[in-house]
C-alpha cells in the first residue's frame, strides 16, 4: 500500500531561478521512481527564526519498502537547493530532518 510521503523545499530568495529548476528536476526524479508528485507553495515559520519562511511543499505516494528510494531522492533536492536543513515525512508517518550544507 502506498502512503503519502512529503519534502519542504525552503526558497533560497538569492537563487530564485536555480532554485526553481531545481524543483522541476526534483519532481522529474519523482515522475521517474514513483509516477508523479504534487507540489504548491507553503509558508514556514520556526521557533529559533520569526520569519516567516516561503517554501515548496512536494508531495508523492509511495510504499514503504521504497522509503531509501524517496530519501534518495530528497538528498538529492537538498544537496540541488543546498539547504541547511530538509525536512521529510516518510511513507510510515516518521518526520525526518536531514541535515546538509547551505549554499553561501
């Protein structure tokens, strides 16, 4: 059975147009593995930081047993992005944040 899974692409505001094609390829990746994804623009908001946060929310079902395939695919779109910090929900529920290097 197939879940909802889900990645929340910060905007990098100084990379407006990479970033935007960064948001085709990763869902290219998705059509690809897992045969579409949904994807709209969400606001975000922290504890640590007041600001309010625009970013791209992309969603797409998959199995469980595919799970390393989706992480795959949503460390790829950090590393595309280069975010600090990316957050995940897995097929099982499981709210991830995968950490990596922010663009300078």
């Amino acid at each position: 059975m197939k879940k909802i899974a889900f990645m929340i692409l910060p905007r990098q505001d100084k990379f407006e147009d990479a970033f935007l094609q960064s948001v085709r390829i990763v869902c290219d990746q998705l059509l690809l593995h897992f045969d579409g994804c949904t994807y709209y623009e969400v606001k975000g908001r922290s504890v640590t930081d007041p600001r309010t946060l625009s970013c791209v929310k992309i969603e797409v079902a998959v199995a469980e047993k595919d799970t390393k395939k989706f992480l795959s695919v949503c460390e790829f779109a950090q590393l595309a992005i280069g975010c600090k910090q990316l957050m995940v929900q897995l097929p099982s529920g499981e709210i991830q944040f995968l950490e990596g290097k922010e663009n300078d």
